[in-house]
C-alpha cells in the first residue's frame, strides 16, 4: 500500500493525471496514469515474480485495446533487488525499478541497461559506432581485437546487435564517448524485448453474452477480459474509434464501487464507461459512468440509440 502510495505521489509531481487506485478484484493493473499522449497501465508489486503469465497476457493486451504501455513497478525478484537504471521484463511486460520511474519521469533521464537472459546489455548505436571507427582510420579487425572479440561480432554491432555492458563500458574508454540508445519504456521497450504477439483475447463470461450481442449489433467490437475491473473494452471503429468500458452484474454495493472506479480510470484513459445492470438501478449514472439496465438494452435495435444512451447518461472523456 505504501509502495503504491509512493508510485502515485511521484507520478502526481511529474505531471501525470493519475486514476484511483484499482481496489476490487480481480485486476491487472493498479493504476492509469495520463502525461499528454502518454498513458501508462500500472502494476506495483514489491517482488516482481509475484506477476504470473495471465496478469502478464492481460497487461499487453489491454495496452493494445487502450494504446497505452503497461509497466511493472517493483522492488525486487525472489533473488535479487532490482538495479535502478535497468529495465527488465517478465512475461513481456517492461519492469522498472520506483528509482528508474523517477529519473524517467521526473528528471527526464531514460535508463540505458536492459536485462535479459545471460545479463545486462545495452543497445549499441551502430552507424555511430561505424563513424567513429572508420574516422580513426581502424578496420574491424583493429576494433574486435582492442575489444577481444571476433571480427564478424563488431560487424554485428554495428549493423544493430546489442552489446553486454562491459562491451560497452570498453567502447566508451576506447573513443571516450558512449554509443548506447535509451531505452524506450514509453514504447514499451519493443526495440530490446523478444517480439511476441499480443494473447489472444478470452472468451466472453457466458452470462455476459446477450451484453456482447446488443454492442456488436450496435457495430461495437467487443474486447472481452479476464482481470481487469470492467467486464470488456467496446471499441466504435466508426466512431473515431470511439472506446466504452463495460460492466454487467446486479446493481449492488460492489457494481456501484467498481462503476466509480470505471470513471476514474475512464477519464484517465479517455474512454467513456457504461454499466449495465440485471436489475433497475434507480438512477442514470455514477460519477459519469452510464447505468442501463438489461431491459432496457434489449429493447434497443437501433445502433445509434445505444451509442446517445451511452452518451447522454455518461460523461464525456475530457482531455488530460
């Protein structure tokens, strides 16, 4: 809880619009958290290891439906405490530690060390490399040799291979200048992280499918999810992509706590949020989340009646 107050304050002064915390389970994230185009999908866990593949599986693939980078905060592995100014992955989603947060956030400053099987690297920048060497007048033989490795290695580097740290360290003390390009977190560390495809999406819970129906019919492509604290993510290609949480369950104490939540990530994330409800609600919304009831919803054929129910009941995402 500390850990995710502290995330949260730092992200706060960095100039983030943070969502509430997710407190309801189950969840893939803790936090939504908007800089300008930047939206970030946040899991804070004092050891990482504590993150499984589904949790993983469902980071990337809400990152994709949202266009947003889901990111691991955490302190430690069951081994070892992570190194500030390393990004490493698990289940390939970026993991950082708060202090690398903090630099690449606050001061601006993006870590340059990645870890992957077998250590640390960096990611060399090679036409740089290319320049040096070939202005000092060295072959690739002088360079591999000043190095100790092979001659078809330091071709490697230079057509874009990543290099170990002590590599690096030794390119820098040979032409006293650094070659190694940040790492793109924000980007969601693509350029070092094995390429693996997005999971694909679960089924949808079978008490949800007459939900499913009415949103297709509606021209919604329905993103359906396993732990996140909305049911699925509804995407209106066009409506200018348009983007609705969903929730569905009985109106109770529990649906109205996770419709709050739905707002508070909804403005972050500038989607708007609908739940519909097995039995009358009472009332329209909950803090700008839409309330339909699944009477009324059936009774609905017209695609552009659901979209201005949704609209008119709820809150317009605002720019954050």
């Amino acid at each position: 809880m500390a850990l995710v107050e502290n995330v949260v304050a730092m992200l706060e002064d960095a100039g983030f619009l943070v969502s509430d915390r997710c407190a309801v389970r189950p969840k893939s994230f803790d936090l939504a958290a908007r800089r300008g185009e930047d939206l970030l999908l946040l899991k804070v866990l004092g050891n990482v290891d504590a993150l499984d593949a589904g949790t993983g599986e469902e980071m990337r693939r809400l990152g994709e439906y949202l266009e947003a980078t889901p990111i691991l905060l955490g302190l430690r592995t069951r081994n070892e405490e992570l190194k500030p100014g390393v990004v490493y992955f698990r289940h390939g989603v970026p993991v950082i530690h708060p202090d690398t947060a903090y630099d690449l956030f606050v001061e601006e400053v993006p870590p340059l060390i990645y870890a992957a099987p077998g250590g640390l690297y960096v990611s060399i920048d090679g036409d740089v490399l290319s320049d040096e060497r070939e202005q000092r007048g060295w072959s690739l033989g002088k360079l591999a040799k000043e190095l100790g490795v092979s001659r078809r290695t330091v071709s490697k580097y230079e057509d874009g291979m990543n290099a170990s740290i002590e590599v690096a360290a030794e390119l820098e003390d040979l032409f006293d200048r650094p070659f190694s390009n940040p790492v793109d977190v924000l980007e969601g560390a693509e350029e070092v992280r094995d390429a693996e495809p997005t999971p694909d999406a679960p089924d949808a819970d079978p008490d949800d499918h007459h939900v499913v129906a009415v949103l297709s019919r509606a021209g919604f492509t329905v993103h359906p999810t396993e732990r996140a604290p909305f049911k699925a993510v509804g995407e209106d290609v066009a409506e200018q992509r348009m983007r609705v949480l969903t929730g569905h369950s009985e109106f109770t104490k529990s649906a109205e706590k996770r419709a709050r939540l739905m707002s508070s990530i909804g403005r972050v994330t500038r989607t708007q949020s609908v739940y519909f409800t097995e039995s009358d609600a009472r009332k329209e919304s909950v803090d700008g989340t839409a309330l339909v009831s699944c009477e009324e919803l059936a009774g609905m054929d017209d695609p552009d009646e659901i979209r201005e129910v949704i609209r008119e009941r709820g809150t317009e995402p605002k720019e954050a």
